[in-house]
C-alpha cells in the first residue's frame, strides 16, 4: 500500500473536487443503471464555513486523489461526502481520510462522526464498517431532515442507512 498524505484542503484545491467526485459518482450510475445521477456541487464557494474539508494525495504538494467534507451539525460531524477519484481507488486513500476526518473531529471536539450511506454498496456501508462505524437510527433533528430529505430528492436506488462513529469511547482514541 502507498503512503497518502492528508492534509486540510486549500482555495486552490476546491476545483478540483467536483470533478473527484463526478468521477466517483460515475460508479454509481453504472451500479444503479442509470443515467440521471446528479452531478457534484461545485466546492468552489465557502463550503468550509461549516466544516472542514480534507484532501488526500500520493506525494506531499500534489494534485488531490480524494476528498472528505464534513459538515458541523449538533453533537459533532457529519461526513457529508468521501469521494476518491476511481483511478487511485483501492490504494488506501479512503481509509486514510476517514481516519483523518476522526482526528480532526476530536481535535474539533465532536462528539461523533456521523453520515448517511449505501447499505450494499461495497465500497459504501461495508467499507465504513471496517473503518469501527455503526448502524445506527437517526437519531437528531439534523439526521432525521436529512433522511426526509433523500426521501424528497429520489436516493431510492438502493437501501440507505445511518451510520456513526462516536468518539468519547475511549477504545477509539
């Protein structure tokens, strides 16, 4: 496995994301058979205001592979979008920001880590399984909108769970 480098994301590593994640998402749209899949926001505008954005490369000072957004919600983070780009997948890029995303939500201090996901999607709920994240019921006004939400927007290509990460467990630190 290569080395990655995570680092806080910079002004000028925000144009580079959308097209991470489009890249991304194209999987699923071959997955789900469907060509409608909406594309990626652009990060472009002050998409840290709330949050932080993480980026992951092979070597220091390098073009972004992958990207982490966390959002700042009540009672910690919630990992709004982890995209790597399908060329530098399987390289650990995705593990190494997620464990990321935990630190610096403790530094942050958040409570938990949080994120709405594909059930049996491989590279979605079982991955954050392996990354110690837990099937768990919404269970705050922000995690219950959100589901309502994906409701609303038509995310019914697949079964969609909640899942967290809390990080006042001691084991965890």
């Amino acid at each position: 496995m290569l080395k990655t480098f995570v680092r806080q994301a910079r002004a000028d590593d925000l144009e580079i994301l959308e097209a991470i994640e489009n890249e991304a998402d194209a999987l699923f749209a071959s997955l789900f058979s469907t060509a409608g899949w909406r594309p990626a926001p652009s990060y472009t505008k002050p998409s840290q205001e709330n949050g932080f954005i993480l980026v992951a490369s092979d070597t220091l000072g390098s073009d972004a592979l992958g990207f982490a957004h966390v959002l700042e919600v009540p009672g910690g983070g919630h990992l709004e979008q982890l995209s790597v780009r399908p060329s530098a997948a399987r390289r650990g890029h995705g593990r190494a920001l997620v464990e990321a995303v935990k630190s610096e939500s403790r530094l942050r201090g958040y409570e938990r880590v949080t994120l709405r996901t594909f059930a049996d999607v491989p590279w979605n709920a079982p991955f954050y399984l392996s990354c110690g994240f837990v099937e768990r019921d919404p269970d705050s006004d922000f995690l219950r909108d959100l589901l309502i939400a994906e409701q609303q927007q038509g995310l019914g290509y697949g079964r969609r769970v909640q899942m967290n990460f809390d990080l006042t467990d001691g084991l965890h630190r």
